[in-house]
C-alpha cells in the first residue's frame, strides 16, 4: 500500500541517520530551532539544515533527496534532529518553533509549493496583507511580490529564502520566455529567427524544437539520428542569450563527439568556444574560462566534477543523453548532482530497454517530475 511504501522509504532514511556518520555545527548553540551545517563523512558534501520541528514537513535540508522525496525529511534532518534530543532538555523539545518574523518558503511535499511563515505578534496592519496568503500555496508570485513591498515600505522585513527566491525569479522569468518562444511555435516556418538565429537557415521542426526548449527552460529533445540536434542545442543556447541573458554553457557529450560540436559552433555560431582537453590542473582552469561554451566528455565530468561544480554554469547540455540511463551509476549520479537555471538533454533512444533509462535521464531534467524513486519504479516497474 501507499502507507507502507513511505513507511518503508522512511525506514530506509532512518536507518542511514543512524549508521552513517556525519558531523552537524549549529549556527546557534544556545538555539535548539537554528540553522545547521552537516557534512557527511562519505562523500565530503555540506547541507543547511534548518530544524523547525519534529514533524515531517517542518524542516528544512538543502540536500537533493529532501528535495524531490516528497516526505517532508531525510537523513540529514532525521539525524540532526536524534543529536539535538540529546543535547537539549525535554522542556526545551516541548517547546514550539516560534516564527522571529515574517519569511517565504518552499514546501517540498507531494506538490512543491510556495508559503508563507506569519509570526503571532504582526500588528494589524501587516495581517490584513498577509491573509489572504497565509496558510495556502502562493500561485500569484506578481501579487506575492507586490504585498513584500507594501509591507517592506511599512517597516515589515520579510525573509525570503534562498530556494524560494530561485523558485520566483526562474517561475517569472520562464513566463517572459514563454511569450517569446509561444510566438514562434505558432508558426516556425515563417518566423524571422528561422533565417537569422543562427549562421543558417533553420528547417521549421527546427526552429520549433529550439523554442520549445527554450520555453520550458529544462528539456529532453529526443530527435532521431540525423535530424539535427547538435544544431538545435547550439540554437537553444542562442536563443537563452538573447532573451535571458545566460552567457556560459557547458556541453556534455562522449569524447568521439567534441571535435564535432566545435566545428559545428564555428560554423553556425559566432559564440566563444573551448574544448576542454590536457591533465587535471590544466582542465580545472579550463572551466574557468569566459568562454561562451565550454565542451567536455563524460568521463571528464567525473574526475572534474569540483573545477565543474565550482563554475556557474547557465545551461548544460548533454547530448547523447542515454548515457546517464543507469540511474544508479557513478556519472550518472555526478552529473546529475550540476546545478544550471537551463538544461537540455539530447538523445535518439530516451528509453533504450528499461523503464528505468527514462526516469533517469528526466530525473536530470527536472527531479520532482516522475516523483521519487521509490514511488515511481513500486508503481511502473
């Protein structure tokens, strides 16, 4: 039953909290609902923890699994919140989280939502603007951002959190894309970009592709062998340019492929590009580079992932994207541990023999999309 599949995927993270180690720093020792640090021993990786209870759905990790399980916890919070029971009285766990002011959130259960945090003592003034949002998932992120400013110009501070603002700026900034890329997939064949995007004349199904990828911001492009989706990856990067500003793009392909995506660059684009090639100090400064694309090869991806991680990328293209099909593979995992606001993967065989090779590759795309692995393989697979 559904019950005991959470139940189960609960176990599992209960389990890890207790077995594996980690190391958890309070931001404010004397504070049992504060903000922690914690560093898993094993793979080396920091997350912001950001206890505010003991129930499911009250706390806060920055890590992937607490951001797309949908159980409201993980083994981070699971394990910050056995320490804390040890180091604090029970007079103290009893006690509430008491919101110190007001704040914007995002709620990671089964529907990813935007809240708000209304501490008790608001004046009047400030709660007839907060009502008709508190308590519900905010949708009218325009209205959202009109009521912070009336209450920031009456002397109201509103906390906005880190992911929630990235949530905004990409939800409002994917709709001003889409008024442009709609436009164009009205009718591709006869729109101007077709013959002026790129240093040729794009086929219609082309140019379609591109502002469809455009548009939704983080998109598969599963075109056959052939048709043109080198072309279309290297327009889509274009078309961001222009219309959002990105200004660095790192492709992922296989180590035959670079020298292909290079020419091609040259050829239909005026854009800087690098190829990243040499030993490993001389790589790590490649990533730096301001060039407008930078190419490198799966493998590289592995052994580079902290040069890789360490740059800000814009969108990643990973062409011949099957190759993160095994989901429970190292590259796979590494690579869709990068962090971009745009990617797009382009691949002839999405789903190749196994159920699993699509939820993969979507799970790089968009990792709340097809839900956690444990719910989505009990019911498909």
């Amino acid at each position: 039953s559904e019950a005991e599949l959470v139940e189960q995927a609960l176990d599992d993270r209960r389990e890890r909290a207790r077995t594996e180690a980690m190391v958890l720093r309070a931001a404010d020792a004397t504070d049992l609902w504060s903000d922690y640090s914690i560093t898993s021993a094993l793979s080396g990786k920091t997350y912001r923890v950001a206890l505010r209870g003991f129930e499911r759905g009250q706390s806060y990790c920055s890590c992937p699994d607490f951001r797309k399980n949908t159980l409201g916890t993980c083994k981070h919070i699971l394990h910050a919140l056995e320490k804390v029971e040890k180091r604090f009285p029970k007079s103290v766990r009893q006690k509430p989280c008491v919101p110190k002011g007001l704040a914007v959130h995002l709620s990671y259960g089964e529907d990813l939502e935007l809240r708000m945090i209304v501490p008790d003592n608001l004046p009047d003034s400030a709660k007839a603007l907060v009502r008709p949002i508190e308590d519900r998932a905010i949708t009218d992120l325009r209205d959202l951002l009109s009521r912070i400013r009336r209450l920031e110009a009456s002397g109201h501070d509103v906390l906005l959190y880190p992911d929630a603002e990235e949530y905004i700026n990409d939800a409002l900034m994917r709709e001003g894309l889409r008024a442009t890329t709609d436009e164009i997939r009205q009718d591709p064949a006869t729109h101007p970009l077709r013959r002026t995007l790129l240093a040729t004349e794009l086929l219609p199904y082309q140019m379609d592709g591109i502002a469809f990828a455009a548009g939704t911001g983080r998109a598969i492009l599963a075109d056959d062998m052939g048709l043109g989706k080198t072309i279309q990856g290297i327009g889509v990067a274009e078309l961001l340019a222009r219309e959002a500003g990105i200004s660095r793009v790192l492709i992922v392909c296989p180590a035959s492929l670079k020298a292909q995506w290079r020419l091609e660059i040259e050829r239909f684009s005026k854009r800087e590009c690098r190829l990243v090639i040499g030993g490993a100090k001389d790589r790590a400064k490649q990533y730096e580079s301001p060039s407008f694309f930078t190419i490198c090869n799966y493998e590289q991806v592995v052994r580079d992932i902290n040069a890789i991680e360490a740059a800000p990328w814009d969108l990643i293209i990973l062409d011949e994207g099957q190759r993160i099909k095994n989901w429970e593979a190292k590259t796979s995992r590494v690579i869709k541990g990068l962090r971009s606001r745009f990617a797009l993967v382009l691949s002839g065989t999405p789903l190749e023999n196994r159920l699993d090779d699509l939820f993969s590759i979507v799970e790089f795309i968009d990792d709340r999309r097809l839900g956690p692995a444990f719910r989505f393989f009990n019911r498909y697979r």
